[in-house]
C-alpha cells in the first residue's frame, strides 16, 4: 500500500483501535479512506479535523479508587496525554459504530 501522508502519532493509535483480527492493512486502507473523505468535505487538512476532533472529547481527569482509613473514596486524577488520547480515539470509534450508516469514514464524519 502506498504511503500518502506523513502519519502522526496520533493516527497510529486511530488505526490501532480500527484493526479487528490483526487485519492491519484493512484498517490502514479504512483510515486513509477517512482522511481523503475528509479532504473532499471540508477542504482543509485531514490530520488537523481529526486531531481537532480528538482534543475537543480528550478527557483531562479521571476517577480512581483509594481507600483511606478504611474508606474507599474516588478521587480525580489527572491523566496524561497519551492515556487521554486512547480514551477520546476510543469512544470516537465506539460512537461511530453506534451509528446506523453504510462505511465506517461516513459514520465517523457524520
């Protein structure tokens, strides 16, 4: 497959939750379809909508269990970059499987 653009690091993760089975280059051929799908609609950098997209659902806190004096509490911890883009590349995915509409580009642009 021919490599058309630079991919950040970012868009390895996307293309990490995208693959089913090990079918690698299926999601890789998925991915670029999105990104020229974007190209076609808004007429502007692909990377840049989906980088744009991620940061605006990037959780900034989470909540983790500590027991103190025999008391579990929940408190919010702030997560780092990389763990909060896997969260928001996620529940993209998840939301965009969701969706009732035919290829996977469609329902993620929608």
């Amino acid at each position: 497959m021919k490599k058309i653009y630079k991919t950040p690091n970012i868009f390895n993760v996307f293309i990490g939750f995208l693959t089913k089975n090990g079918n690698k280059l299926k999601a890789e051929k998925l991915c670029l379809l999105l990104l020229i799908t974007l190209k076609k609609e808004f007429k502007k950098n692909p990377f840049y909508i989906l980088e744009s997209c991620i940061r605006r659902i990037r959780p900034v806190v989470s909540f983790k269990p500590k027991k103190i004096a025999g008391i579990t509490y929940k408190l919010p911890m702030l997560l780092n970059t990389k763990r909060a883009n896997s969260l928001a590349v996620r529940w993209l995915l998840e939301a965009a499987r969701k969706r009732h509409e035919k290829g996977i580009a469609k329902k993620l642009i929608n």
